[in-house]
C-alpha cells in the first residue's frame, strides 16, 4: 500500500482525488490539507511514502515546501501537480528534487500510473513537459568543466528515453529487456552520478552533456 499525503487548495478537487485515489486499493490518503504549512510535522506524523503537491497554494508554494521537504525527508518522493506547464516552474521543480510533474488535467489513470512510476524509482513526465524541460536545461547549461562519468551506452539510451516523457515500461519495450532490468540500469546510474532521482539523473546529464 502506498501511503499519500495530499497538498491542494482547492477542496473540489482535493476531495476528488482522495476519493479516486483511496478507491484504487492500492493507495492510502494519509492525509489531504489546503495549504503546506505544516509539512514537515505532517510527514513525521504520517510517515508518507510520496507527496501530491500543488505548486500554487496559499501561505506557502509548492516549490518552497518541495525545497524543505527534500533538505529535511530527501527519501520522501514529491510528484508535483499543477493547472499549468509553466516554463520557469518546471524547471525549478526538476531543479529542486521533484520525482515528477502531472498537469491536474490528466486522466485519473494517469495520476495513477505516475504515482507508482514514482514509486518504482520512476520521473513521469509528459512528452510536452519533458520537451520544454530538455530545452530549458539546454538554456541554463554552464561552462564549467565536469569530471568525466562513464555512462553505458544502455544507461545513456535508457536516459534518452526518460527524457522524452518514456515510462519504464514503455522503455523497457523499446529496448527488449524487463522493468526490472531498466530499474537496475537506473540504479547504476544514480550511483555514478551521486542523485537520487530521475529528475535528478537527468538534470546533471543535461547540464554535463551525457545526452
């Protein structure tokens, strides 16, 4: 059972997603809250495997709580959502340790499949939204000089397709191996490059150059 707790303001659509989200069998709404104020003390509290954030809430973004709980819970996964594929937001979400970013118009399945994406060490990210992320990257790269990493040419084709929004299972079809295989291929990969996610993984490929 995958134990959530939700950050969302608008109470509609809070109380829609603990409804469809508790129903599945697979996820426990630990707790849902309007704003983020208290996250740290809720996650003591609940002990939560994953966090759905809001990024516009009152009091306190998304991104502000997003950057606490990874200096306080860095094992907490956040997958962040929003109305909007703003540019300068997604960026700063991948920057700031998101596992991931949904708009709040996807299909419920969807919401599903990217929670357990998340859940397997996963980064879901639509096609359109890991576009503007590759480019944004490409955009901010520096110049300073990086220590070499050697990737595999497995280990930088599994990355090509994060980057484009692939899921594993997804990629594990693309490249005839199992999820399991794709899921220790990113093992080594976030050993080599010292992160602990996907949208970690990739950011620093971007910003060195690996893909």
């Amino acid at each position: 059972m995958i134990r959530i707790l939700i950050f969302e303001d608008n109470k509609a659509f809070r109380n829609n997603l603990v409804d469809f989200l508790n129903s599945t069998g697979e996820i426990e709404i630990s707790g849902a809250y309007p704003d983020a104020r208290e996250v740290i003390s809720l996650i003591k509290k609940h002990q939560p495997d994953l966090l759905l954030m809001d990024i516009q809430m009152p009091f306190f973004s998304g991104l502000e709580a997003l950057s606490l709980v990874k200096k306080h819970h860095p094992n907490v996964k956040v997958l962040i959502q929003s109305i909007h594929s703003d540019d300068d937001k997604i960026f700063h979400a991948v920057c700031n340790g998101a596992s991931g970013y949904i708009l709040k118009t996807s299909s419920p399945d969807l919401y599903l499949s990217s929670i357990k994406e998340v859940m397997s060490g996963g980064s879901p990210l639509s096609p359109s939204i890991a576009t503007k992320v590759l480019a944004l990257f490409q955009e901010h790269m520096d110049t300073v000089k990086t220590p070499y990493v050697d990737l595999t040419s497995r280990e930088r084709e599994i990355l090509i397709y994060l980057s484009k929004g692939k899921s594993y299972k997804m990629i594990a079809e693309a490249c005839f191996i199992s999820v399991n295989t794709v899921c220790t291929h990113m093992t080594h990969i976030y050993h080599k490059l010292h992160v602990n996610s996907a949208t970690e993984a990739l950011a620093k490929a971007w910003k060195n150059k690996m893909i």
